[in-house]
C-alpha cells in the first residue's frame, strides 16, 4: 500500500520522488513523541550520527535549523563515507504528533528534500511511526540511489527511535 501510495504521488507530479517507510514501535505514541519531536537530538537514538547541532533558531520551534554529521554506508563495497546535512523544521504538531522538515544542504545529492514525520496511536498501546518523504527529481542522483538513501536513513532512525523508546518504557 505504501509504495502504491508513492507510485500515485509520482503520477500526480513527476518533478518529485516519493517514499515512505512505516514502523510499529511497541511503546505508547506520548513516550515515542517526547523522542522523536527532540529536533536537534538525533545522535541520541542514531548512532551514525557524530553530531547534531543548532546554529539557528529555538529547539523545536519552527524554523529552527539543525546541521549533523554521520558515516553513512556508501553503495561500494565495504565503502563508508561522511555525511552532513542541514535541515529546517518546517512545521511542529504537538497534538496530531507530527513535524516536518525541509533538508536545505547536503553532500548527499538530494535536492528539494521534504520529510513528513507522523505517529499514531495503536489499538494495543503501541505507536505507528510514517516516515515519508519527497525529493526533487532533478536531483543530480538517480531516483534508486535517492529513494535509497532516503528509506536507509528513515530505518536505521525508526530503529534508533523504538530502542530509544524500549529503554526508556523500563
């Protein structure tokens, strides 16, 4: 359903590449929440990340800029490399528990990146975490490595975000 979802998307606008990666975190959305909405925190659950830093803006308030940097597999064998990226909150939803962010530079070759971070509650007490994002398909990349990059980054911080949140629930 989800990539039927981002076959749709890019029908309706060819400019974009579409993806979306989905998890069920087993912890209640408000513990997930309290991790996930910590902007500038991403080298708490990811542990690629070196660092993660404000220059601009308040934690947390739209508009506030984070820049990170992390080894992030490159698609060589036994190839890493260093990444860094800048990304402006765009939009902080407390109570339908959701953010938005726009990546304003990278080393990654993706251009006009947008994510779109959401959580729901789960019937047996669990969390829904949809991670999906949208990236200009003039990026100079191909849509595979982009849209691969992208559902690699979104996994290992949705796995970051359920041990962050397993460790907290003990």
């Amino acid at each position: 359903m989800v990539a039927e979802k981002a076959r749709v998307l890019e029908i309706l606008n060819p400019n974009k590449w579409h993806g979306c990666v989905r998890s069920r975190i087993p912890a209640a959305a408000s513990r997930v929440w309290k991790i996930a909405s910590d902007f500038c925190g991403l080298h708490k659950i990811m542990p690629v990340v070196d660092v993660c830093e404000r220059p601009q803006g308040q934690d947390g308030a739209p508009g506030c800029v984070r820049f990170y940097t992390m080894d992030f597999p490159a698609r060589l064998p036994g190839g890493r490399r260093k990444a860094w990226a800048k990304d402006r909150l765009v939009s902080r939803d407390n109570e339908k528990l959701c953010f938005v962010f726009q990546a304003e530079g990278n080393n990654l070759s993706l251009e006009d990146c947008l994510v779109n971070v959401m959580l729901y509650e789960g019937m047996d007490k669990s969390t829904i975490v949809n991670w999906s994002f949208e990236v200009s398909a003039r990026s100079p990349t191909t849509k595979d490595k982009a849209l691969g990059d992208l559902t690699e980054f979104a996994n290992a911080y949705l796995k970051g975000l359920e041990m962050a949140a397993m460790s907290r629930s003990n």
